[in-house]
C-alpha cells in the first residue's frame, strides 16, 4: 500500500489554526494509514493537518476532554499508551522569550499542510457518530503499529 506523505497543491496551515483547536494526534504512518482506510471506507475525518512527524485530527471545539472516556467506552484504554495524543484549543501555545525572532526556528514550528481541508469551519463533534469511527480506528492503527503489523484494510 502506497500512501502518499504529503497530498500535493494543498497549501500551509496557519499554525494558529492548529493550535486554536481541538485535536488528537498520531505519528505520522499511523495517521496516513488511518486516513487511507477511512477513505477505503468512505467515512468522514474532519479536517486533518500535518507537521512534521505527526498527523492532527482537528476536533469541535470542547471535544478533546471527552476523547479518552471515548476511547475507554470503545475498550482502547488509555490514549497515550497507544501512541494517540489528545490536546485541547490552546495546548501548546507557549510564548516566546524577547529577541526569539532571532533564534533558528523550532522544529515545533515547522509549517503545517492540509491533508484534508476543512471544509466546515470545525472538525467531528461529540453529536457524530464519525467521531466514534475515527477514534476507532486510528486506536486500531496506533495499536497494530505497536504491534508491528501492517495497516488494516
């Protein structure tokens, strides 16, 4: 299975845009992976954004705190035990020490690029069954990457 890092003629994300949301997280192959499936499926995922390493699944505002009980309900446990990070709006945002325009940039401020654009102007909420179905599944793609096994189908 082929899957590309980067769809290409997607443009940068403002990196407000990534940190003004709620969002869970995953490595980079496990959120590609995940997207590739759902496609497969045919199920939404909401807005997505890459950078660097890690791939962001942009949540409804105030979804982010539901997600681990989520999770649990769904018989995944706990989140970070899979690799799978779960960050409110505003998580992250750390304000820079005077003369750090000067400073080599952080590779935390690596610009970001759409995956999947937002099409609304915010991603899955609790009141949508997609959400359930994302969670699932990138739990599952966290857990095989654990694993060592090759991404489900």
């Amino acid at each position: 299975m082929t899957v590309p890092s980067v769809l290409p003629g997607f443009c940068p994300v403002p990196l407000g845009t990534l940190l003004d949301s709620d969002r869970v997280e995953v490595r980079r192959p496990v959120g590609l992976a995940s997207l590739a499936r759902l496609d497969r499926l045919g199920r939404p995922s909401g807005p997505v954004v890459a950078r660097g390493d890690r791939v962001a699944f942009l949540l409804a505002p105030d979804t982010a705190e539901a997600v681990p009980e989520l999770l649990d309900w769904l018989g995944w446990g706990a989140g970070p035990v899979l690799g799978l990070t779960v960050s409110p709006a505003g998580a992250g945002r750390v304000p820079r020490p005077r003369g750090a325009e000067e400073a080599p940039p952080r590779p935390e401020d690596r610009p970001a690029v759409w995956l999947r654009p937002a099409a609304r102007a915010t991603g899955l909420d609790l009141c949508s069954p997609d959400l359930l179905r994302l969670l699932d599944c990138l739990a599952d793609a966290c857990a095989r990457d654990l694993m060592g096994l090759a991404p489900a189908r």
